[in-house]
C-alpha cells in the first residue's frame, strides 16, 4: 500500500492518478473486510511480511526511478507494475473466496467476493486507459 501514493504522484495522466488513488482507498476498505474475516472465524488478524508483493512494490519503484517523470511512458510503466499487484491480489483473493466456499463459510465468502470483484474492475479499467490512450501515447513519445 505504501507504493500506491508514489505511483499515483508520479503518474502523468489524471486518469491514472484519479484510478491509484480510488483503488487506494478500497485497499483501506479491503484491510477492514479482513478483519471482519478474521472476527468471523475468530482469529485475530497479525500483519506478516509478504515477499512477492514486497518484490513487485520494489519493481514499480524501479519503474519511476528508472523513467523520467512527466511522460507517458511513465504511465505505461505504472500501469504495467500496477496490473501485476492488481494479478497477484485477484489470484489471492480468488483462492480465499473458493477456500470460504468449501469451508461453508457464506458470509466470508460474501466479503471477500466484494473485494475480489474491486480488484478485477480495477484491473480492467487499469487495462481500458493503457488500451485506450496511454500505449499509444507513450510508443509515440
């Protein structure tokens, strides 16, 4: 989460920084729906270090230092670095979902469907702006 804000503050677009920001407040909601995850099965929820994510924040943050700020070429690689957290999030959220669903657990499921269903829309307006503007932009930049 902490990369978000720099991804939005170096984007280009105010389409993207408009998406990074919405979607940053949706992770906030998205920590909140685990929580009441946890409650549900009454456990208490312990933050632990994930060394994918970690490894993708490091690559978006590669990404802004390696290109120069103000271009859209930047934006390109924003949303290339963004869609592959957008990935991992959308695998993990989907594996929890189908877990809940075996384990009977319909109200769980129900949660974390809803956050599931933010990271696939997401992702797929991350996919509409790179489709629809930015790409082209930045292969003529």
């Amino acid at each position: 989460m902490k990369a978000l804000p720099k991804m939005s503050k170096g984007a280009t677009s105010s389409k993207l920084k408009k998406a990074i920001d919405t979607h940053l407040e949706q992770t906030k909601e998205h920590v909140n729906r685990l929580e009441e995850v946890f409650e549900i099965l009454d456990l208490k929820p312990q933050a632990k270090k994930c060394d994918a994510m970690e490894g993708l924040i490091e690559e978006a943050q590669s990404i802004l230092e390696d290109t120069d700020s103000d271009t859209i070429k930047r934006d390109a690689g924003i949303i290339i670095a963004s869609q592959k957290v957008e990935h991992y999030e959308i695998a993990s959220y989907g594996s929890l979902v189908s877990v809940a669903k075996l384990m009977g657990l319909s109200e769980a499921e129900k949660i974390l469907s809803k956050t599931l269903d933010e990271e696939k829309k997401t992702d797929a307006l991350l996919t509409k702006l790179a489709e629809s503007e930015i790409n082209e932009e930045a292969s003529s930049e």
